[in-house]
C-alpha cells in the first residue's frame, strides 16, 4: 500500500488509473477526478479523450454522488463529448468519398474514427446504465446534460447509417462491418436511454421548472430520431414512438402546454401514410403474383400490424390532447381522406384482393371511424371539414364524401350542440365560412360524378344478423342520409328543409334527384299532415317560377312524386286549393299523376283537367289569336297531355273528340316557319305531337300525313333535343296503325326518311330513344317494307342489332373504363374550376319573345324555405 501512494495520486499514468481496484477508485476520487477532467478539457487527441472518458465512467463514476452527478461529471464532460464526436463525423462524411481498396490509408483512417465512435457511444451507455443502476426514482433536474447528449450522438449515428450509401460512394462494403457495430451500439444506447427515461419523475405541482422543460426536449428529440429511423427498423421506430406516447401521456399534467402537438400528430400521420402505402404495394405484389410466396405474406401482416399500432398510437393521443390539436386537425382530416382514397372502392386504389381488403378494413381502416367519433365534439375539426373554400383534388372527393357520411351516422348519438354545431351555417371569420353538414353532403355527392357513373360499390349490412351486400354510391348516401333525417333534432328541421330546396334547385341532376329521394322520404316518414304541408308549398314554389328552367323541372318532379304520399282527404283539399277548372291552376295539373289519385276522385279530376284545358284552347281558337299568345296554351296542352297519359280510362268518347279536335285545330296552325324561327311554338309542337299520337288510331289520314311532312323539312333545320324526341314519340305510335293504300306513297317515304335520320344522330339521348322509338314502330308496324329502307347505312343496321342483341356498341375492359372515367372527372372539374362564380339566386336561362335568344333571369320564389319547417308532429311516423 505504500508503494501505491510512493507517487501521488494526482500525477498516477493514465495507463495505472485503469488498473485500481474499486476501493481505491473511491477513496482518491475527490484528488483524482479534478485531473482527469482537466485533462480532458485540454486534450487535443480523440483516442486521449476516449481513454479519459472510460476512465472516468468505469473506475470512478459509480463512487460518485448521484444527486451531484450534473454539476461534477455530465455538465463538464458532456459538452466536450458531443463536440468531439460532432467532430469525428465531420471529418468521417468529409472523407468518406475518397475512400477506396486502392487507398488504405484512407481506409484506415475511416476505420479508426468508426472504432472510436464506438467506444464513445460504448462510454455513453456506461453512464446511462449507471444512473438506471443506481436510482430508483430519477430527478432529470439531476442528469439534465446526459440525456440531451445522447439524444444528439444517437440521431447523428442514425442519420450516417441512413445516408451511408450515397456517403460512401458505393464503397460502403470496406465499411460496413463497423457502420453496423455503430448502428448497433446507438440501438442499444437508446433501448438504455429509454429504460432510465423511464424512471424519470416530474413534480405535478410545479407548472414550469426545468425539469418540465427538458422532458419536453426529449420527447421532441425523440421525435427527430422517429422521423430519421421510420425505414431503417420498424421494430425500432415502433418501440420509439410507443416510448414518446407513453412519455406523453405519462407527463401530461405538466407538458401539455409546451408540447410540439403539430409535430407529432404530423409525424404519426406520416407514419401511418407511409406504412400504409408500403400494405398496399405488397398486397398488390402478392396479387400479381401466380405464386404465394409466404415471406411476402409475413412481411405484409407485419406492415399491416404496424399500420394498425401507428393507427392506435394517433387514436391514443387525439384522446388525451384533443383541447391543444386545433392546429391539426387539417393534417387529421387529410389522413382520412388520403387512407380511404387509396383503398377500394375509390378509382384510385390499389389493386389488392378481396382478402387483402378485408384484412386491412378489419385490422386498420376500423380505427379511423373511432378516431372520427372523437374527433366530432371539436369545432376546429367542424370548420376544417365544412369549410366552405374546402378544394380537393378529384382522387379525395369520394373519400370526404364518405368521411360526411360516417359524420352523419354518428351525430345521432351526440348531444344536442354537437349535433347543431355540424348542421348549422356559421360565419367563422371575414375570410371563412363553415356550410352545414346537409349541405356539404350534396356538394360533395356532387362532385362524385366519376363513382356514380362508374358506378362503384360499396359493402353495407342492410339489417343486423345479414350478410353484407353491395350497394351503389347512391344508395348508401341516400339510405344514410334518410336514417340521419329519421333521427333529426326537432331544433333542425329548418337546417334540413333549407338544404333539401337548395339540392333541389341544383343544376347538377344527380343531386337534386338525391334531394327528391330523401324528401320523399320525409314526406312518407312523416305525418300526413306534413307532407301535404310540403305539397303546398313546392305547387306555390312551381306557380312563382318566372318561366322554363332547370329549377322548375325538378321541382315539378318532386311535386308528381310527393303528390303520391298524400291520402285521399289531402289531396281533396289539394284539388279545391288548386282547382283545375280555374285556368291559372292547370300549369300545376300538367306536372301530376291522376294514378296517384283514387279511381273516382282521378275520374272527376281528369274530366275537369280536360273540360277547363279544352275550353281554354277553344277561347284561344275563337279568339283574334296572336303569336305571342300562343305560348299561354303550352301549359294547357301540357296538361291535357297529363290526362291523357295517366287517366285516359275517365274520358269519354266525347272528351277524348274534344280534345283530339282542338289539338287538330292547333297544329292547322303551324308552318315550318314558324315552328322554326320560335322556341315556344317549338314547344307546342312537342306538346301537340304525343298528344294527337295518343289519338292516332282515329285521326284523319291527311292530318298524319301533314304531320309526318312537317317533321321531314323540320328535321333538316337541327330543331333542338326536346323537338326530336317529341318526333320519335309520334312515330313510335304509328308502329300500331294501318296507312290506307291511298296515302302510302306519302307517307311511306317521309316516314323511313325521318327514322333514318334519327338513327344517325350522334346525340347519346336520342340515339337510345330513336333506337326504343324504332324498335317499337318496327315489332307493330304492318308496313314491313320500309323497315329496311330506315336503316340507311352499315352503321345504322350494326347499331340497331346490337340494341336489339342487348350488347354493348364499344368493348371496353374494366380498367379502361375506369381509367376513362377518372380522365372524365378531371376534365369535369378543371372545366367548373374555370367556370366564373355564379350571380346569386337561381339562374335561368328563358328565351326572348323577340329573337329567340335565351337571357338570364333570376328566379326568386316568393315562398321562403323556412316555410317548410314541419309542425309539433312532425318526427311522428305515418300510419297510412
């Protein structure tokens, strides 16, 4: 023992130090310690420091306090450590592209800084191991310098492990061996790191102290190594962020307000994209192949369940932070929307099996719906959806689509300001609007044209206990939304009629009929009262529309089919509300279906219809006639054509010659001329043509043969759609009569020319109903012969027999048309994105009285929507 103390102990060789034994360690800690840290400080040579360092972390750390262990060892060795290892990876990326086989001493000098980063991480987990080793409960006031240090060297040795290709220079192989030992060696000081952070406490009654503060620094640190090993180790990256979550929710108390949320819930979204994309282009690989390989199998379940953990991770978290995610709740809302628009049945997902799908609906796609249910209560998560400038692009339409549907199933089950919150319009700055939820379905619906035309399918339980079936785009969000009125707030119902009239005055068809088919069923749902209430007020809608236009269209549509939920006491009050023996109520009459009415109440109806319509055409025949007059009749017509249609059993013989004799009497008016240079008389003419077709069989031979001689030179002027179909519809009745001998020469040729003609229109609508038209004139006629002189070219005769054949006029595989479909919708909403902004109200475009020209006009229904709130038993189901 003498001999040991011979040479003081201050001034003993490094080489020695390394040898004490561990009670000496202790006992001249207090004279040796101060030595060995100045001679780190002011040592010039990486392979002294890191002798020094192991020194000092194996003899004499663990005789240390561990309460000082901040102030007598991590502050002042720590710094240097991060900077002397900073250092090395400097001069190692530096270097690294000159190395070669060729230039060993190059090699060398690599190999070496490796070497030596290794044993530098190799100190650091003897420090970190110390602390875990030594203390239960930790204090990070107390080691502060440690974990930040580390957390530095760590995410610096993964960056260089991820980079080591392109660092390298594809000379990675005279390398590699070490680079895996520093992979290594950081895994494991992390795993450490993670152990000790562990057992940190953090004072709850403390809002702000350091220690807060620096748990803070971890996570987020913690954080860039997860954005840096996301595709070296999934295992790794998993446990990593299992870590930051548990660390998260552990400190929550104090941490929540200095947390980066953004930066997490940004990355956990990522992660999930990521992992989720990597299932999909597996799942596709593995379909493509002939042969099952099972390592591809292994390696997509163990995708899949990682996506899944990421998936609960986000769950996790949004349910403990959710007061401070305002900031994301765009980045949540993308994931969604991102997720379903890579997934069947968008047109833009990947091509996976059907056992693929199932797997990842039921081990991933689940916990996105959870995930929206927390989401609802949170008004920042409300705006970002129903933001009224929301653009997307055309692959995420369906997807939010679907995202308002899953919105609408859950809002049932929440109170009434969740509920209200959703579905009210609310001005949420100058700049920013947020729509309500109803109408933000039918927009969205809208832009679904692609699926709907398609059309996609969805899967759907249509009962609890049956097997899922499946159903069109269509039939989901109609079937969903009309469950979702079912259960409507009674607070709502204005929200809901608003939005219902606004989808039915839409321009886009597919909309408004959505509109029609749940506002049928309101009106069956609800009481009879109710729907009667809404009669009134759609026929009051129909009586203020300023002229033709699309809005008036469907809102005759919705009247014809609303008219059929009505009981009988109803629609009597309805028929002496809107008498049809007075004049200004047939435009009403021509829009509803005497079927919907019972057999004597529809025979009584159809008698007044067809009394007061026919009078009035009298009137108008009798009286000095005008042209401009003559448009007044359409409406009449029109209804007299309603009758005719739907109650032609309650006329008799005397009404049906009233009816025919007037309808003559109009069309001895009309020349090619006239019909030519006016829209309206245009439209009489489409009225008076399926009229005097419904008396074909006994009207006067040369009437028909005028008729079919007006429409031959009509045809050569390009008439408009409704004109040409009003056409076919006359012709399609001469299929049932006989053409006296005496007439045929007439009638024959003009007959099979106009057929001919319409058979080669380009248009799609007419095409169809020339080839319906034709096909029924062709199956009655008597007159075989002129059949083949209407198909006038190759063409023509290939087209009727493949409608006839029911196949298909252009073969196209599936994938095709979905390809054409998607270019379709692009092209759709490039060209509405160009469109200019709409005046406000409802556009319509009526013709002149003058020139023909069409002008727009601004209809503005004296009946507000708010009128169509329903009465105190309203949600009360019909009995009838």
């Amino acid at each position: 023992m003498s001999q040991e103390r011979a040479v003081p102990a201050s001034a003993v060789p490094l080489e020695e130090l390394s040898s004490w034994p561990e009670e000496l360690c202790r006992r001249e800690l207090p004279s040796v310690l101060p030595r060995l840290l100045s001679m780190y400080q002011h040592s010039d040579s990486w392979i002294e420091h890191i002798q020094i360092l192991k020194i000092i972390v194996e003899m004499f750390l663990p005789h240390m306090n561990h309460l000082t262990l901040e102030q007598t060892f991590f502050s002042q060795v720590l710094p240097k450590t991060v900077r002397l290892f900073d250092d090395m990876m400097y001069e190692l990326t530096s270097q690294a592209r000159g190395l070669s086989s060729q230039n060993l001493e190059i090699q060398t000098t690599l190999r070496n800084i490796l070497q030596t980063m290794v044993q530098l991480l190799g100190a650091l987990t003897g420090c970190v191991q110390h602390v875990c080793a030594t203390q239960e409960s930790i204090i990070l006031e107390n080691i502060h310098s440690l974990p930040s240090s580390v957390l530095h060297v760590i995410k610096s040795t993964f960056v260089h492990c991820k980079n080591s290709e392109s660092v390298y220079s594809g000379r990675l192989h005279l390398v590699s061996d070490l680079l895996q030992a520093l992979f290594k060696e950081a895994y494991s000081l992390q795993k450490q790191l993670m152990e000790l952070l562990d057992m940190v406490c953090v004072d709850p009654l403390i809002d702000e102290n350091d220690d807060i503060l620096n748990m803070v620094v971890v996570i987020h640190s913690l954080l860039d190594i997860c954005s840096v090993i996301s595709s070296m180790d999934h295992a790794f990256h998993a446990n990593t962020w299992k870590f930051i979550i548990k660390q998260s929710l552990k400190h929550q108390s104090v941490i929540k307000s200095q947390l980066k949320h953004k930066d997490i819930i940004t990355s956990l979204c990522e992660d999930i994209l990521f992992s989720f994309h990597s299932c999909l282009q597996l799942g596709e690989q593995m379909t493509q192949s002939d042969a099952q390989d099972n390592t591809d199998c292994r390696l997509f379940q163990k995708t899949l369940k990682l996506c899944r953990f990421f998936a609960n991770s986000l769950l996790h978290y949004t349910k403990e932070f959710l007061p401070f995610l305002s900031d994301s709740c765009c980045t949540l809302h993308q994931l969604y929307l991102q997720v379903h628009s890579k997934f069947p049945p968008s047109l833009y997902a990947a091509g996976i099996s059907k056992a693929q799908q199932e797997e990842i609906a039921g081990a991933f796609l689940v916990t996105l719906d959870p995930l929206v249910t927390q989401l609802l209560k949170f008004q920042p998560f409300v705006e970002v959806v129903l933001d009224s400038k929301l653009e997307l692009p055309c692959e995420l339409q369906f997807p939010q689509c679907l995202l308002l549907v899953v919105i609408m199933d859950e809002l049932p089950s929440q109170p009434e300001d969740v509920q209200t919150l959703w579905c009210t319009e609310s001005q949420v700055s100058e700049a920013t609007t947020r729509v309500s939820l109803l109408k933000a379905i039918f927009s969205s619906f809208e832009q679904c044209s692609g699926e709907l035309s398609l059309p996609v399918h969805l899967q759907e339980v249509k009962s609890k206990g049956q097997t899922e079936v499946a159903v069109t785009l269509y039939q989901h969000v109609c079937v969903h939304l009309c469950t979702f009125i079912a259960s409507l707030h009674p607070s709502l119902f204005p929200e809901l009629d608003t939005a219902l009239l606004n989808a039915v005055l839409s321009a886009n068809m597919i909309t408004s009929l959505l509109a029609m088919d749940a506002w049928c069923f309101l009106a069956r749902y609800g009481t009879a009262e109710l729907c009667a209430h809404h009669v009134t007020i759609v026929a009051h809608l129909i009586k203020s529309c300023p002229g033709e236009c699309h809005q008036l269209t469907s809102l005759s549509v919705l009247l014809r089919r609303l008219f059929f939920f009505m009981t009988p006491p109803q629609q009597v009050e309805f028929i002496q509300k809107f008498s049809p023996k007075e004049a200004e109520n047939l435009l009403l009459w021509q829009y509803i279906s005497f079927q919907a009415l019972p057999a004597e109440l529809r025979k009584q109806t159809a008698l007044e219809v067809s009394r007061s319509g026919t009078a009035e055409c009298r009137k108008w025949l009798s009286s000095s006639r005008s042209l401009g007059e003559l448009e007044s009749l359409n409406p009449v017509l029109s209804a007299l054509l309603a009758v005719c249609n739907s109650a032609s059993e309650a006329l008799d013989i005397g009404q049906q010659t009233a009816v025919k004799e007037v309808g003559s009497q109009l069309w001895a008016l009309l020349n090619i001329k006239l019909v030519t240079g006016q829209p309206y008389v245009q439209q009489t003419l489409s009225l008076l043509l399926p009229l005097l077709g419904f008396f074909i069989q006994t009207l006067d031979p040369q009437l028909i043969s005028q008729v079919i001689t007006l429409q031959t030179s009509l045809l050569k002027s390009e008439p408009p759609d409704h004109v040409r179909l009003a056409v076919l519809d006359f012709l399609s009745s001469l299929g049932k009569l006989f053409i006296p001998q005496a007439i045929q020469d007439k009638i024959l040729p003009h007959l099979s020319s106009v057929f001919a003609s319409l058979l080669a229109d380009r248009n799609w609508l007419l095409e169809q109903h020339s080839l319906e038209a034709f096909t029924q004139f062709a199956e009655g006629t008597n007159h075989e012969e002129i059949v083949p002189q209407c198909l006038s070219s190759e063409e023509t005769k290939k087209k009727v027999v493949s409608f006839l054949e029911k196949t298909g006029f252009v073969d196209e595989t599936a994938a095709a048309r979905v390809e054409r479909v998607k270019q379709e919708k692009a092209f759709c909403k490039k060209s509405t994105s160009r469109a200019p902004p709409g005046r406000r109200g409802v556009q319509v475009s009526t013709p002149s009285s003058n020139s023909g020209l069409g002008g727009n006009r601004v209809v503005t229904p004296k009946v507000s929507a708010s009128r169509l709130a329903s009465d105190e038993n309203g949600d009360t189901p019909r009995k009838d």
